[in-house]
C-alpha cells in the first residue's frame, strides 16, 4: 500500500465547513494512490528529460475520475474543480490531451504491465481477506475459477472520425471487442476495431483474449472459463482455446453455435426420453425448455478436434422468434440452440455434478450477464464517447477505459455504480478535509478552500480547473473590439462616416411626453 498523506484528515460528513461535493471521486482518487496505480502509471508514461508539473499517472486517473463524474470531453476536465479544496488543481484539457498523445505501442505495453501489476496486488489481498467474488451458478460455488467473457458492440460515430465505417446494422461507427472478467467485472483488455470489422475474426479474438490472459495474475490464471457467443466462434478461436491448457493450468470454454442442416438432423435424432428439464441460475428446473448432449449424433463432429462436446437446448420460441425459424422448427414448435464446450465427461474440478448438460447449458447462458454488467457499464462511462477524430490520443484514451481498477473487487464494483455515486449530486455525501494536496498535484492545500465555487447573489465565481488563476477582466486600456465587432461598426471606404445617434429608451420617452 502506498502512503497518501494528503487524505490523513480526510472526513466524511453532512454539515460543517470546508466541504466539497461528489466525495465518491475523491474515493476512487484515494483508492487509486493507496493501491499504486497513480505511481505505476506515472512510472509508465515517464520520458526522460522532461519533468511535467503534473504528475502524467494523476492526469490518467483524474481523467477517469472526470468521466466517472460525467465528463464527456477532455474540456470537462474542469468539473473536477469542484475538488481543488481536497485534490488541488485539476489539470488542463491540454495537459490530458498532451498526456493522451504519448500513447505508442512501447508506452501501451507498459501500461498493460501497470495495471497487471495493481490487479494482481487488489486481487491478492481480495483474495488473502476471504473476499474474491468467485460465481455461483445454478447454486453451485465455482470457487477458484476465474470467467473471462468476450464480446463485441457498436459505436456509432455522428461525425467522420478516423477508422469509422459502415456498420452491419446499417450504421456508422466501430466495431470494438473486449474481454471481461465476469468475477470483478472488469475490463482487462479492449481493441478499437472499424464498424465493418468482423463479428468472428480470429486474429482480433486472439489478441484480445492473449491481453487478457495477461491481465489475470499469474496464481489466478491456473482454472479460467472462457465464453463467447455463437457470432464469435470460429474453426480457429477453438482450435486456438485448445491449445492454452496444459498440466499446469486449465483453460474450459464454452461458445455458441451455428446451426446447419446436419445439426439439425442430428436434433431429429435425439430421443424424446434423452431430453431433460433445463436449469435456472437458482438450480430449479425450468418448464418449456430441456437439453440434451448430441455429441455423437453429430455429423460435423468428425471435422472439428477431439475432446469437445455438444449439448443442444429448446424453448418455446417468444413472438420476435417466430420470423426466423426453420421449418423443422415451426414443425415441432420448438426453437433450438446448440452449445460447443471442451468441458470433460468428468467436469469441472470441484465442482460436483458439472459434467451434466443443463450445468453446461446454465454456465453458458451465464454469458449473457456481459450485456449489462460489461457491454452497457462501459458505455454508460463514456464508451460510446471514444475515439476522438484524430490522433495517437485515441488510442490513450481507449486504454484508460481499460486501465484501473476502480474499486475493490466484489460484486459490487462495477463501474456503473461508481458514476452513479460519484457522478449524481448529493446532499449527504459530502467531504470536508484539513490537509495537503495530493502528490503529484499542482494546487493550493486543501486547508486553503477560498478558491472554491460558491454560489449565492453577488460571490465570485471559481476559475476553470487548471487555469491556475480566476478569469479576471483585463484593464480598460487594455480592451481590444473584437474582429467581428470592428468589421460591424467600420464604415466601408465608399461612405462617410456617420454620426453615432443614441436615442432614449421608449420609457424614458413616454414620461416626458406625460409631464408636457
């Protein structure tokens, strides 16, 4: 744990003197110098001969904190001036995008490096505390498993940005892909992809999965499940998850399906006994919805390697199903879906009763928690935001989505929960404070509040976050008219000059006719 002397006297109540709004963003600021991620990351955009006024690892995690109060633009950054009597002064919109503008391939991969680092010391002591959220799924304890899903979304772009395109949705925008870790709902790695990008590219899902392997720590990554859809499945991802597990470490997978002709022949197959009633995330049985392993009525298992299992699932198709079956499907009036999983006959270790298909066919569907706890979080912090129209920036700031932890994990920590305490004004939560700045700021010490906003008739307003001075008037002799103005009250050179005519308000005209 790094020392943070500025947050000593640091207290948290309702009434008082000296108090700051919006306290959930000095949390995240407190959590980021106490776990080091301000150091690592300052450590990883250092350039030597230069020594910035700000520290470059404060700007980083000021401007997530900026985001996690509503910024959506690198000029929000002033919202953090509500924080100068705690934080010090926030820096400029130039000096984050100066910051974002270091990001090259050698500055990225050391940033990686960073939060791998930070992840793995808050996973640690998560972890040594009895903490760590591991899954429950189907009122099974999935303890020491760590699940990475993997999904893609669109972004629309409402103007020209660099590497925009036309979408498969009609759209325009990008296309990214990401892995989350479902346990602390984390993003560990992400890649900025065109709106035409594929849904199932190999060399994009191998990358980002190899990123976030990355990011697991080391005693972590020894039991992981990775999950993906049915649009991101390919002959090669599967191959590829094969081939990560060895003695030491196990890597399970389950993906989605494409359903063709031999499948569904292979559905046919299946006897009415071998379906079985499906499982809620709670453990009781479902009605209207069975599974079966069809392993080896499967015509395409031949082409694909040994050790993967089948298991198909059929519910009674809802009304926005009904356009899109088959005809062996509106024959039987079932709706199918087949799931492809290297999980053996054994099961899962620890885990009693997982090598039956409705645990299988449960831990899938789990998947689906990404769309809300990953997909729709990130947004709603400012995914929908990124990139910018040019520059290496775009690429900063894709990695600071990514960067921190920003709160412990545990089932709770997700992202959207931290805007939502930070980011909405509340009458009581509040900090007042008596100390220093933090390190790595540059700003007055918190003891010294007169800087701060204050609104009420007639009191002076705070100047922009990292301005450095209030926005004074300059002196009269020093007023210049403005171009614009000078083109209006210029005459042109084929006219005189007219005399300037001021004429009385109509009032004042009105009671000078009333006295005559």
């Amino acid at each position: 744990m790094k020392d943070t002397s500025w947050d000593r006297d640091l207290v948290v109540t309702g009434d008082g003197k000296g108090l700051v709004g919006h306290a959930g963003g000095i949390l995240l600021r407190k959590l980021a110098d106490q776990a080091g991620l301000t150091a690592g990351l300052d450590a990883a955009l250092a350039v030597r001969g230069t020594s910035p006024q700000f520290s470059r690892g404060a700007v980083l995690t000021s401007t997530a904190i900026a985001i996690a109060m509503g910024a959506t633009s690198m000029s929000d950054i002033e919202v953090l001036g509500q924080l100068e009597p705690v934080l010090g002064a926030a820096p400029s919109d130039s000096t984050v995008r100066r910051t974002l503008s270091l990001a090259d391939d050698r500055v990225l991969t050391r940033i990686a490096q960073a939060r791998a680092r930070i992840r793995r010391h808050v996973w640690e002591l998560a972890d040594g505390a009895g903490g760590f959220p591991w899954l429950q799924i189907a009122g099974k304890a999935l303890a020491g498993w760590v699940f990475i899903d993997m999904d893609g979304t669109l972004i629309t772009a409402c103007s020209d940005k660099e590497g925009a395109a036309p979408t498969w949705k009609k759209g325009y925008g990008f296309h990214p892909l990401a892995g989350w870790c479902i346990n602390t709902r984390e993003c560990l790695d992400m890649m900025l992809r065109p709106g035409n990008a594929g849904s199932n590219t190999f060399t994009d899902h191998k990358e980002v999965l190899d990123g976030a392997l990355k990011q697991v720590p080391a005693s972590f990554r020894r039991r992981v499940i990775v999950r993906i859809d049915g649009a991101g499945a390919s002959h090669d991802l599967v191959k590829h998850l094969l081939t990560l597990s060895s003695p030491r470490k196990t890597l399970l997978f389950t993906c989605g399906w494409t359903i063709t002709g031999s499948d569904e022949a292979a559905i046919m197959a299946v006897p009415a006994s071998a379906w079985k009633p499906g499982v809620r995330q709670d453990g009781t049985a479902e009605d209207d919805k069975d599974t079966a392993e069809i392993t080896d009525l499967l015509a395409r298992a031949g082409n694909w390697p040994d050790g993967l299992r089948w298991i198909a699932r059929r519910v009674k198709p809802s009304r926005r199903h009904l356009r899109n079956l088959t005809d062996h499907e509106k024959k039987t009036g079932w709706k199918y879906s087949i799931t492809c999983t290297n999980i053996p006959g054994t099961g899962i270790g620890g885990v009693p009763g997982s090598h039956h298909p409705q645990f299988i066919d449960v831990l899938h569907r789990d998947h689906a928690t990404v769309e809300t706890d990953g997909v729709r979080t990130a947004k709603a912090m400012g995914l929908r935001n990124l990139p910018r129209k040019h520059g290496r920036s775009t690429r900063g700031g894709w990695s600071q989505r990514t960067s921190p932890p920003t709160s412990p994990p545990g089932p709770g920590s997700s992202a959207s929960t931290t805007r939502k305490d930070s980011g909405t004004p509340s009458r009581t939560r509040s900090a007042t404070v008596s100390g220093t700045s933090p390190p790595g700021s540059s700003g007055t010490p918190a003891r010294r509040s007169s800087r701060s906003a204050r609104t009420g008739r007639g009191d002076k307003r705070s100047s922009p976050a990292g301005s450095g001075c209030a926005h004074c008037p300059p002196p009269a002799e020093q007023r210049k008219p403005s171009q614009r103005h000078d083109r209006r009250s210029a005459p042109a050179r084929s006219e005189p000059a007219r005399p300037r005519v001021h004429r009385a308000p109509a009032h004042a005209t009105r009671q000078n006719q009333n006295r005559h």
